[in-house]
C-alpha cells in the first residue's frame, strides 16, 4: 500500500515501520532549516559575503589568519538567527520525538531552531552560534560587547580572543556528542537523515551505521546527496513538507 500526502507518495511499509519503530535516529543538516529562511551552509555566503569561501572561513586558520572577519560573518549570522521561527520541519521532529518510545535527533545545525521547535533529545554536533567561548581555554562566556575596533572581543579572564562555539573544520567534535549520536544510530529501528549534503565527515558517516545494524534508512532531501545510495526510502522535496507527511501519514489523527 501507498500513501499520498501534501503531494508525497510514502510507502506503507515506511509508514508501518514509523508507527512501530522503538528507537528513531534523526540526523538533520542545513536543509532542514532553508525554509526558515536560514541559508544553507553552502549558500550562506551571500550578499556582504559573496566573495568568500565557506571553506576558508569555518577554520581554525582562518581565524588565525583574520580574526575580525570570522568573527563578523558569525555575528551576522546570529544576528540573522533573530529574525527566524522554526518551520514545519522542525516541528514535525518534535512531534516525531513524543510518539516513539526513544529518539535522538542528532544535528549538524549550530542554529538552534530544533530546541526552539521543542525537541528535547538533541546531540548538537557541531556546536551552536549562539554561545561564545574563549578561543585560548575554551570557557564559555555568557556576555560579551560587539567590538568597535578591528578585532574580536577578548575573554574576559585571560585576553584571548573569544570565538563562536561551533566547531571548525579540522577541529574535534564536542566531547561525547559524536559518540552519543553513532551508539543511538547503531541501536535504532529507523534513521531519518534529512537535509544535509552528507559531504562532511564524521556526521555523514552516521547513518552507515544505523544501516549497517540493520536498520531502515530513510532520506529527505530535494536533491541526491552521497548518502542516497544506502538509502532504502528517499522523498525527494523539501523537510518542510516531507517531514510533516510523513507524521501525518503515520499518525493521521494528530491534533497538536
Ligand atoms: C534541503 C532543502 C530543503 C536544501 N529541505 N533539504 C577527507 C575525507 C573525509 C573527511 C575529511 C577529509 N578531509 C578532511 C576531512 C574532515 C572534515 C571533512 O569532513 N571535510 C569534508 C569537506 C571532506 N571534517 C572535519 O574536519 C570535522 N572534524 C574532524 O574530522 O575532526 C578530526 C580531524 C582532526 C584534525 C584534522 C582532520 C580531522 C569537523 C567538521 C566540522 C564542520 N563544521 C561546519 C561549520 C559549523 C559552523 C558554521 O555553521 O559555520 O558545519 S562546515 C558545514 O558543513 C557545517 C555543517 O553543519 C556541515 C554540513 O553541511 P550540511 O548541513 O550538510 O549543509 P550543506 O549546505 O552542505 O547541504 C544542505 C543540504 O540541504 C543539501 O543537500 C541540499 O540539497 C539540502 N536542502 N534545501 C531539505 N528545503
């Protein structure tokens, strides 16, 4: 059996699978948060930006290199993240989260719109823009004044620059966050990995592992991405009406 919902064929299989699944792994990237408005990561270098590459500024070098203008093209972002609401989407997961027994959603988004959809078992891979930390000693710093001379602000216990607490390319993820997401990835029934290019490692690597331990695998995302091959679903449109069919057709009776 299938079913079509808002203009998505979904198969009865995925649908049953949802309704049974014990322990549910999301894995989201960018995509997941277009429809809020928020550029995905490899557009988001538009207007002011344009002419930089994301590559060159998501690294410790960079900052090494140019502090100030890291340091801007953050504090545009959090300062875009201001004017934003969580989408569909996001609203979906967390609809998703209270109807199965256990569920993870692991991220790769440092935007904070899941929290602010009301998921609550969420592993932020790669940080959140909206705290700051001491790029010297990692301590995170509650207040801050935007600077008005050429550098970042300083921390204010030892003077080094602070820094956004995401995390850069060649840098570690958050202690026990990668390990939390892949133990849940490696016990699940069901991973849904949506909106994300799955070009960045070690987050890519997730939904291997779920698919390795014999889980189902589904993709949303508008476009293939390396990871549509151990798909076993792929719903090819954007989360933000993907993902509230799919709960919909699981749980057709949902009022909230
Ligand atoms: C929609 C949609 C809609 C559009 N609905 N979908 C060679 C092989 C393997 C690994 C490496 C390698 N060389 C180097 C590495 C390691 C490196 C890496 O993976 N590099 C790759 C480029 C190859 N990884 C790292 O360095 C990581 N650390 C690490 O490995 O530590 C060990 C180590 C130590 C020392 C040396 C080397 C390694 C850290 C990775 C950190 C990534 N950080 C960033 C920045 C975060 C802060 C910030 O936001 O500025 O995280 S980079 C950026 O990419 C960001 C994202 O979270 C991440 C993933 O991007 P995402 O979310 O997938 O977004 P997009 O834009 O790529 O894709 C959007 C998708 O949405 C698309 O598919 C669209 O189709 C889709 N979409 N609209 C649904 N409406």
């Amino acid at each position: 059996m299938r079913f079509v919902t808002a203009g998505y064929t979904i198969s009865g299989s995925l649908i049953q699978r949802l309704r049974t699944a014990k322990r549910v792994v999301v894995l989201t990237g960018a995509g997941v948060s277009a429809e809020s408005g928020v550029p995905t990561f490899r557009d988001a270098l538009t207007g002011l930006w344009a002419t930089f590459d994301p590559l060159e500024l998501a690294t410790p070098s960079a900052f090494a290199r140019n502090p100030k203008l890291v340091w801007d093209w953050y504090a545009e972002r959090r300062a875009q993240l201001l004017q934003v609401a969580p989408n569909a989407g996001h609203l979906a997961l967390a609809q998703l989260e209270a109807r199965v027994p256990a569920f993870l959603l692991a991220t790769q988004n440092v935007d904070g719109l899941h929290a602010r959809a009301g998921s609550r078992e969420i592993v932020e891979l790669h940080g959140n823009i909206a705290r700051v930390r001491c790029s010297r000693e990692d301590r995170v710093v509650k207040r801050w004044d935007e600077p008005l001379d050429a550098m970042p602000p300083r921390c204010p216990a030892c003077q080094a620059y602070l820094r956004p607490d995401v995390v850069w390319f060649e840098e570690m993820l958050p202690s026990g966050a990668l390990e939390r997401a892949e133990a849940a990835a490696r016990d699940c029934d069901l991973l849904i990995v949506a909106g994300t290019s799955g070009e960045v490692y070690p987050a890519a690597a997730i939904p291997q592992y779920a698919k390795s331990a014999g889980a189902r695998v589904v993709e949303v995302n508008p476009n293939p991405t390396p990871l549509s091959a151990l798909a076993d679903d792929t719903l090819r449109g954007p989360s933000a009406v993907v993902l509230p069919a799919l709960v919909d057709a699981a749980w057709p009776a949902r009022k909230d």
